[in-house]
C-alpha cells in the first residue's frame, strides 16, 4: 500500500466520522425540536399570548420612536 492509498483511506475514515457526526446532531436537534414543540403543548395558549404581548410591545415602542 502506497503513500497515497493510506491518504485516500483516511480521507474517506474523515468523511465518515463527519456524516457521523452531523447525523447524531441532527438528531439531537430534531430531539430539542421536539422537547421544545411538547413544552408549548404543555403550556398551551400562555406561551402564544405571552410572544403575542411582547411583539405587540416591541411594535408599539417602534412607533412610539418612529413618531418623536
């Protein structure tokens, strides 16, 4: 087995490793997705008020600036 044989193999080892890795951080990404999609459930109509008030604030402030 050449030099280059051994940098080809572990080129493709390196490769590997990366689709490994970015599958398992997919996954827990999809897992915090999830986590995060059942904690809304959880507090249902609250959590959507709460960003909808908040929102409403920042919209307001801006035109407060916007009017001065």
């Amino acid at each position: 087995m050449g030099i280059a044989d051994q940098f080809k193999d572990k080129a493709q080892d390196l490769a590997d490793q990366a689709k490994q890795k970015a599958g398992q951080a997919k996954d827990q990404a999809q897992d915090r997705a999830s986590q995060g999609r059942d904690q809304d459930h959880e507090h249902g109509s609250d959590a959507s008020t709460g960003l909808r008030d908040r929102a409403q604030d920042a919209k307001d402030q801006a035109r407060e600036r916007f009017d001065r």
